[in-house]
C-alpha cells in the first residue's frame, strides 16, 4: 500500500489540490496547505530530506526581490485613477457621438474604449463596470437587444486581458521566465485581431438583425461638426499619449515593464488633474485597492512557491512532462491538450490561480518540446479570457451583473419604463464572444507567426558561420588587447627572435629553421643585468 501511494504522490497531491479548491478554501491557503501536508508525508515516508522545508525563506525572499512583479502594482494604480478620473466616461460619450449614425454605433464606442481602456488600464473589473455604468443605460434606453449589449460590454472588458499592459500577461512573462516585452509585442497583433472579430459580429449583427443593433436617433446626437472633431481630439489625444508613454517606450526598449508602469502611474494622476478629479480620498481609494490586489496576488504567488517546493521534490514536474509527452500528436497533440486543460478548469479557477497552478506544470514540457514559450503563454492567455465569460465563476459576467439594472426604472431623458437585465441575457450574451476567444485560439494556434513576429527584428546568427579568432599577445599592431606591460620595463620579445634572457631559450617562429640546443644563446645588448 505504502509503495503505491509513495510511486502516484504527485498525482495523488494534485488531485487533493483540486478538492480543497473546490470546498472553496481560498487558493493562497490551500496552495500551501497541500504543500505543507505532503510535505510532511513525503519527509515521513523517506521520499523527501528533512531540511527540505528550509528551502522556503529563500523562495519567499526571491520573490519579494522580483522587480517584474513591481509592474502590477503601478499598472493597477494607473487604471483605478484612470477610471475614477472620468476618462471612460469622456471616451464613451464622444465616440458614441461619433458612431451614432450607425447601426450598432454604440456597441462599436464600447468595443474600441474597451480597448483603449485596455491599453491603458489594463484592470478587466475597471473596464467592465465603467462601460456597464455608462453605456448599458444609453444602449438599454434606444432599444438595444439586451443580449447584445450585455455581451459586447462583458466581452470588451475582457480585451484587458490580452491587449497590453494585461497583468495576467505579467504574471505569464514571470512564471514562463521569459520577457514581458516580450511578452507585450507577441500579444498586441492578436489583441487587435480579437477587436476587429468583435466588430465584425457587431456588423453582421447589423445587416442580419438590425433593429437589435440601432442608430442613435437624430435628437440624441447632440455634438456635430467642428464641436464633434475637438472633441474627438480632446478626448483621444490624452489617453493615446499615456498608451504611447507606457507601451511605446516598453517596445522600442527605453524604459522596462517596471519603469513604463511607473511612468503610466503618474501620467495618470496628471490626467486626472486635468480633468479636475484628482483629490485625497480619489488617491486613498486607488491606493487601497491596488494593496489589496497585489496583496492577492503575492500571498497567491507564495502559496504556489509552498506547493511547487513539495511538488518538484515528489517529481511531480517528471509526472507532467511523461502525462503529457506521451498524448498523440506531438505538439499539436500537446497543445490542444493543454488548452482544453486551461478552458475547463477556467470553470472554476480565475486567471491569477490558472497562472500560478497550471502554466508551472506545463511551461517545462513545452520548453521540452521545443515550443516557444513567447508564443505559449499569449495563447494561453487568450485562452484564459473564457474564464471571464462561461459560468460558474464568469467574473466579467458578474461584474456586469453588479451594476446592470435589476428591476424595472423609469429613463431620466425619454421618460420610458425600461425592463430589467436578467441574467439569463448577460449569459446568452456571452456566448457569442466566447467562440470568438475560442476561434482566436484555434488561429494562433494554426498561425504562430501572429505571436512569433516578436523576434522578426531579433539578430539572426548563424551557428556554423561562427568563428573564434584569439589574437595572441604581441603578434602585431592590430592586437586589440593593446601591447601587453613588460616585466621590469623590458621590451616585448618577438617570437622566433632572441630571447629576453638566457634561462629562457625563445620557441621558434613557424616556417623558421629549428634552432640547435646545444649552442649557447647570447643575451641581448638591452636585457637588464
């Protein structure tokens, strides 16, 4: 019995993992719960050296020293004061404006905010509840079908999982060991691609079911003509410079992922300013709840530190790699693997517990693979954006539902009693959008190159046209080591030359004749005495 559980602990400890999850202790502690337990089993039972949890103050330390980590923070502030500053608002109001001659103009505004909002707040429940709290009212008030609006609005939050700065793809970068520049570059082409996929259903929403989707009537299009375009370009300008102010100089290499967030964190205290928002209690708040989230995410991270210490030392990260190395396919036997393993457990994990659980255990095999991890990780990302949108744990669904209207009101401007969203229509709404993520991942699955152009201005090196020319010291002018200093002042020796001193006969210059031991070498005239 003992030998049995000694040869299947590792899957026996992941298994137990997943039910204390789902009892619903939280992950944090549960992670270090089952870390400590077997742990402990394992030192009993001889598999493990018993100093073997002398190892944990080390990984704590090293991660507290971590400076990727620091980016979370500063993003997560930027997009707390960004979305207290009133930015959204401006953004929805203007471009709503500005599409509202169109049919599904106003699911268009929500799409490219969310984007923007994306690009500088990266913050899924910031998005979210901004666009529900300012558009699902407008949407709802001139006749949107509910489910459309609900979906559109759950679906373009979620861009702030994938379009830069994400902190998911921060957490990805960490756990991966790889860049989060890099990181960035692979997963802005197929952020933008998901953008124009939400577009493209609006539009044929449009000319399949047109009254879903209506124009704004005449009398709601209130900005026209020059009035519009300034203030398009008041709107825009601020925050696109903020984009370029973090992400810009991130991808041409002039500040780190740390120090662009830094930067974004004050370039949105100065947009708040200017939109007359910045105050003490504003700041308080953002303050707080950035400590609460980064406290979530360390305490998070140091429990998945606890586990993967027991988990190695069991050879579990051998039991993985054999699991899923041995699935047909290869690589592509792998991956599909690998993705359907991230879209179930979404059912139940967020994105942080999927990254800190799971991209451990695969990341190994996928490097083992020869699988680039730049690559694995944003499709793993795009993936994990159906965690926010599929029951029971859709938390961009339940973002929505906190602010969407529970009962019948009455409109403020047309005066109309307007019906309550049920859940029911947010997660019909949903749908949709769902297999729209789900296709995006089968194309970057099929089209590594929407994440691999990363490394298109990389130097490409040669193996074979490598050469190791040593020059030797003294073998001429274009030594670029300089001419060596000389023991005692003397001059440097040529070789095949005379000999600084006659203990110490000269070795002969190649193609020269080979001198006879037996003669006595004669010093030369400037040798010291």
């Amino acid at each position: 019995m003992f030998a049995i559980i000694a040869e299947n602990l590792a899957p026996i400890m992941f298994l137990s993992l997943i039910v204390v999850l789902l009892l619903g202790y939280p992950v944090a502690f549960a992670l270090a719960f089952v870390g400590f337990l077997f742990g402990f089993v394992g030192i009993e039972m001889g598999l493990l050296p018993i100093n073997l949890f002398g190892a944990i103050p080390d990984r704590i330390f090293g991660q507290m020293s971590n400076e990727t980590l620091l980016a979370i923070p500063f993003f997560t502030f930027m997009g707390l004061v960004l979305e207290r500053s009133g930015m959204a608002e401006e953004l929805l109001d203007t471009i709503g404006q500005l599409f509202g001659p169109v049919r599904g103009g106003l699911a268009f505004a929500v799409i490219f905010v969310g984007a923007i909002l994306a690009a500088t707040t990266g913050v899924v429940a910031a998005s979210v509840i901004s666009m529900g709290l300012i558009s699902l009212p407008i949407m709802l008030r001139y006749g949107y079908d509910r489910r459309v609006a609900a979906g559109t609005i759950a679906a373009s939050g979620t861009l702030a999982q994938i379009i830069p700065p994400s902190l998911v793809l921060i957490i990805l970068a960490d756990q991966l060991g790889r860049s989060v520049g890099d990181m960035y570059k692979g997963a802005l082409v197929p952020g933008l691609m998901l953008v124009a996929a939400y577009s493209a259903y609006i539009i044929v929403m449009s000319f399949i079911h047109p009254t879903r989707v209506p124009a704004l009537p005449a009398e709601a299009r209130t900005l026209r003509g020059w009035k519009l375009l300034q203030k398009v370009i008041t709107s825009l300008v601020p925050p696109l410079v903020l984009i370029f102010l973090v992400l810009g100089t991130i991808f041409i290499g002039l500040a780190t992922p740390t120090e662009g967030g830094a930067m974004g964190a004050v370039g949105s205290l100065a947009l708040a300013g200017l939109n007359r928002r910045l105050d003490m209690p504003m700041i308080t708040s953002a303050l707080y709840a950035t400590a609460k989230l980064s406290s979530f995410v360390i305490f998070i991270l140091l429990g998945a530190r606890v586990f993967s210490l027991t988990f190695y030392g069991v050879n579990g990260h051998i039991w993985v790699e054999h699991l899923m190395t041995s699935v047909p396919g290869g690589v592509i036997g792998f991956l599909i693997i690998a993705n359907l393993l991230v879209f179930f457990l979404a059912f139940f994990l967020d994105y942080f517990e999927l990254a800190f659980i799971i991209i451990p255990l695969l990341a190994p095999v996928a490097d083992a693979l020869g699988i680039d991890l730049i690559w694995f990780g944003v499709m793993l990302a795009i993936n994990m954006q159906t965690s926010f949108m599929h029951p029971p744990f859709g938390f961009s669904l339940f973002y929505l539902r906190s602010v969407a209207p529970s009962r019948a009101y009455k409109d403020r401007v047309t005066a109309a009693t307007i019906q309550p969203v049920t859940s029911g229509q947010i997660y019909w709404g949903a749908l949709p959008f769902l297999g729209i993520q789900l296709t995006m991942v089968g194309l970057v699955m099929v089209f590594p190159q929407l994440v691999t152009h990363y490394k298109s201005n990389a130097l490409a090196v040669d193996p074979a046209s490598i050469q190791l020319n040593v020059p030797m010291p003294g073998a001429g002018s274009t030594n670029p080591f300089g001419t060596p200093p000389q023991p005692f002042g003397a001059p440097a020796p040529s070789f095949g030359g005379q000999a600084p001193s006659p203990q110490a006969p000269s070795p002969p210059a190649f193609g020269s004749p080979t001198p006879s031991f037996g003669q006595p070498v004669k010093p030369p005239a400037n040798a010291p005495q």
